[in-house]
C-alpha cells in the first residue's frame, strides 16, 4: 500500500510546490519508485508548470467534479512521475474533501502519494491534510514562516494528523535566519532538512524541469535524495571520514530517527 505524504504550509511561497515535483522526481527516478503526485492548490494550481504539463485534459478538479472518475483518469505521466495536475480555469463545482476516497484505490499502484497544498487555511488544505498518513510542515528560516508553522503544527495536531517533520528551504548563510534548533524548539517537530536558497531553482522552473533531473549535483538535489532515503527506508551515504568520526548534522539524525519511525511504523503496517 502506498503512503500519502502532504507538503504543508500556511505561508506562501516557501517551496511545496518546488519540493513536492522535487521530490516525486527522486523518488522515482532515484529510487525507482512509483509515484503518483496531485496538485492539492485547487484555487492557484501551478505544479503542471513544474513537471512540464502545460495544457492538461483532465485535472485533478474533473476527478473532484465527477463521482464516478478515479485519480488514474487525469494522470499525466511526465520525468517517471504520474501526476495528476489542476486547472486554473476550472469553473463547475468540486469537492476537495472527497480526495482522501478517491485515493483508496489510487493506495494500491504506488509506493508514494506526493501531495502539493495550498497555504490558504480552508477545505484546501483540509483536503490535503485529511487524505494524508503523513504532513511535512516546509518552513522557510524566517519569524513569519516560524509563526505560520506553529499554526499549521497546531491545526494537525488538533485534528489529529501526524508532521513527520519540517522541511526548512531556502537557507542562506547569514546570522539573521532563524536556526535549526529555534525551529524545532519552538516547534517540537525535527527539521529533517535544511535546503539552501539556490539560484538553479529558477532556471529549474523555467525549464519546468524539477531540480533533482535539472542539478543532480548541487546541494538542493543531495539534500532532497537525502531525505528521500529515510521515506525509502534506506541509509544516507556518507564518507568514510565522516561516518568513521561520526560528524552528523542535527538533520542527518533527524532522518535516521524519521527513517526508523517512517519507513518501520508506516510502511510495515
Ligand atoms: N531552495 C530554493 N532556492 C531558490 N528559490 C526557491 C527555492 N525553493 C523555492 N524557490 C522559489 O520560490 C518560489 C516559490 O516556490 P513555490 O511555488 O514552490 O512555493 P509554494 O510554497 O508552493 O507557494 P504557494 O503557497 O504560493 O503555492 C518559486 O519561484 C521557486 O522557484
Ligand atoms: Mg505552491
């Protein structure tokens, strides 16, 4: 069975929709798994444009407009990834609540079910959210982002949903950033990833290819294969130095501790 993961975040513009392409491409392409990815930004639906699928047929708005449609019938197979885009000019009414059912079948042909959401606090992302196993909270190092993720932490867990961590993203080497540790303090959720700001992002999205296929090299894509490991289960690769004199980062812990409680307590149940 499939796991579904939401990228999640009530501030705009951190990077889900940049993270969530990112992801389904490494895992697929990496790791050769099977991933289905949807667009949950019903009302401002742009991960078609990071995964080069500029006019779709059928959306993931048609499959939540139509009762008797299944995810399959608007998957759009792009870079390994099946992914199910959204329409901006869709004008009939849809339910986002009913994503979590059309999912169940959805479960059973892939290893991964990557969710882009909407930041706006409303059926959106209530629909992300409740169709989830798992919320990925993406921050970015700055007291607006911080105090849009305590919200976002609060709303999950009064709802009951799990944030297996914070994804921080666009990091920069300056002293007016929040840490890693400020941000998990406040939070008490691990930051399993800290991904710097880099500029080949944009040249990424403008050629609507996700980064991991467009700079497999830069510290973007490794952090992001980093983090795919612990959701495959598997161990980081690491230099012999540095596993010899066990030099870790706070976020290479974190991913052994989410490799060991995702991949074991999710997967195997
Ligand atoms: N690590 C990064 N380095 C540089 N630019 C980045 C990085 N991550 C994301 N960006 C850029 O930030 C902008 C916003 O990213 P993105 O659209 O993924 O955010 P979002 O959280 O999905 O926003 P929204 O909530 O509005 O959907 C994009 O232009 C993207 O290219
Ligand atoms: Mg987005």
């Amino acid at each position: 069975m499939g796991k579904v993961i939401s990228l999640v975040s009530l501030k705009g513009g951190v990077g889900k929709t940049t993270l969530s392409a990112s992801l389904a491409a490494e895992l697929a392409n990496h790791y050769g798994k099977k991933v289905l990815l949807i667009d949950g930004n019903y009302s401002a639906p742009n991960l078609g444009l990071h995964m080069d699928i500029i006019s779709p047929g059928n959306t993931v708005h048609d499959v939540l407009s139509v009762s008797n449609m299944g995810l399959q019938g608007a998957v759009h197979e792009k870079y390994g990834v099946d992914t199910v885009p959204g329409n901006f000019m869709f004008e009939r009414e849809y339910s986002p609540l009913k994503l979590r059912q059309k999912l169940t079948h959805a479960r059973k042909s892939y290893d991964f079910i990557i969710i882009d959401s909407s930041p706006s606090l409303n059926e959106e992302l209530m629909s992300a959210m409740f169709a989830s196993d798992s919320l990925f909270i993406v921050s970015t190092p700055d007291y607006p982002s911080l105090s849009c993720s305590m919200k976002i932490a609060r709303v999950a867990r009064q709802r009951g949903r799990n944030v297996s961590g914070i994804i921080m993203n666009r990091v920069l080497d300056t002293k007016y950033q929040i840490t890693l540790e400020e941000i998990q303090e406040t939070l008490g959720i691990p930051v399993v990833a800290m991904i710097n700001e880099e500029k080949k992002v944009a040249r990424s999205l403008y050629e609507r290819k996700p980064m991991p296929l467009h700079n497999k090299r830069g510290q973007f894509s490794r952090e992001v294969r980093r983090l795919c490991a612990s959701l495959t289960g598997l161990k980081e690769k690491r230099s012999f130095f540095r596993e010899f004199f066990g030099r870790f980062s706070k976020e290479e812990v974190n991913r052994e501790v989410l490799r060991e409680n995702f991949y074991n307590s999710i997967f195997e149940n």
